[in-house]
C-alpha cells in the first residue's frame, strides 16, 4: 500500500487577509448573518482547507488550501 504523506496544520494562518478566510468568518456566524454571500463562497468548491477542513470554490478564501 502506498504511503500517503498528509500535513496536518495545528495553527490558523497570520496572513493579513485571515479576516477573509471562513475559518474566521463562520467563527463570527458569517454564515448564518449573510447566507446568501456564504453560499456563493463554498457553492462549487474546489479547494479544501488543510488547517479547518472546509471547502470553497476559491483558494483566496481559505488558510491552507490545497486542490481537491
């Protein structure tokens, strides 16, 4: 069996965007405050965030992300 190699981020990011990403966002109930713009942010997602696990459809909204 091959062996997979998967990093597992412990920390959020310190990126000056981080107010942008949904980690920070969902933290603030973004998602239940503005659900429509929620919505168009994970709808067709493409990127997974390595740190919290969720998805979105870019990359910019989103601490780690790596392609799915």
């Amino acid at each position: 069996m091959a062996e997979t190699n998967i990093l597992q981020r412990t920390q959020p990011c310190d990126d000056a965007q981080h107010h942008n990403h949904l980690c920070y966002l969902t933290e603030r109930y973004f998602h239940i405050h503005e659900p429509a713009l929620f919505r168009d942010m994970v709808l067709n997602p493409r990127f997974k965030c390595e740190f919290c696990g969720r998805t979105a459809g870019d990359a910019c909204d989103l601490c780690y992300p790596v392609p799915l």
